[in-house]
C-alpha cells in the first residue's frame, strides 16, 4: 500500500524519506536497543523479518500492535524476527516491554538518527514519529511486503502480514 494521503487523526501529513517498495533491497540501518547499545539491523541480514512501525507504544493501538506481532513472533518460531520500531526512548520501551509483557518481539527506537524512518520513508515530517506500518522481509534481504497504514490511528492488516510472512517460511 503506498504512502500517499496517509492522515493522522484525519489531517493530511507529509512522509519523509524514500518510500519502500516490494522487490527493493532492505536497507541497512541503525537504530538504539533499550540497553542504549546500537542495534544494527545489517546482523539480521539472510533471515525472516517483520518491522512492525508505530508511532507510540504509549498509545491504545501501538500496544495492541506490538502485542499482537509478539505473539505473531511466539507462534511463528526461533526462525522469524520481529522488531517493533517506534522514535520512543528506550527507556519508555524497556517498561512497556516488562509491563506487557514483551518477550518475543525486540523493541528498538529509532528517535536519534531517524535511520530507518528516513531509509524506509516512515517519519513523518514535523512531528518525528513514525507512521504507522509492516515491512516484511525475506531471507534474501528483499522487501516481501510493505503496508503504509493510511489512517495513523488505524491498525495495519495484520492477516496480511502474518500471510506474507508465512508464504517465506
């Protein structure tokens, strides 16, 4: 789903960075663990992920987003890696992480550089947040599925997803 006339609470908002598209190459990017270490997405090159993007675990729909693609990260085992990727400090993920419970999926933020927002075309501009949205990608390292959520508030397609996912594995 392409990214044009995404809105937030109904209002228009411009994206930053290069939209991502089935078929590209998934770029490289750095972003911060909750111990404050550098997480280099390159060290998951060759397998199965899902960056799961929200603007705010803080909210009702982040949570329950997150939520739900740990337990997509549970049933579909050791081999798929789910990262949940917000511009939250990882302070604020590490406790939303232990109060829900978070195990499977790896909570990573991406507030100081803004590497993956700009690389894969989720920040959105003014407001540095990531809109909402699934990147699925391939053992390959090629982008299998992508959905920019149209409505930020809304919640993705998570049957999509976890079809895209499951057709790589």
């Amino acid at each position: 789903m392409s990214r044009e006339n995404i809105t937030f609470g109904g209002n228009a908002i411009n994206i930053l960075g290069e939209e991502i598209k089935v078929g590209d190459k998934a770029p490289d990017f750095v972003a911060v663990n909750n111990d404050l270490s550098p997480f280099e997405s390159k060290e998951l090159n060759g397998t199965v992920r899902i960056y799961s993007v929200v603007p705010s675990i803080d909210t009702g729909v982040c949570a329950i987003q997150t939520g739900n693609f740990n337990q997509m990260a549970t049933d579909l085992g050791d081999n798929v890696h789910v990262i949940t990727i917000s511009n939250d400090l990882p302070f604020a993920q590490e406790r939303f992480g232990a109060a829900e419970g978070i195990d499977r999926a790896k909570l990573v933020s991406d507030y100081q550089i803004c590497d993956f927002g700009n690389k894969y075309g989720f920040l959105i501009e003014g407001l540095r947040l990531l809109t909402r949205g699934i990147v699925v990608v391939g053992e390959d390292d090629e982008v299998k599925y992508v959905e920019y959520v149209q409505e930020v508030t809304n919640h993705p397609d998570y049957d999509k997803a976890l079809e895209a996912v499951k057709a790589l594995i």
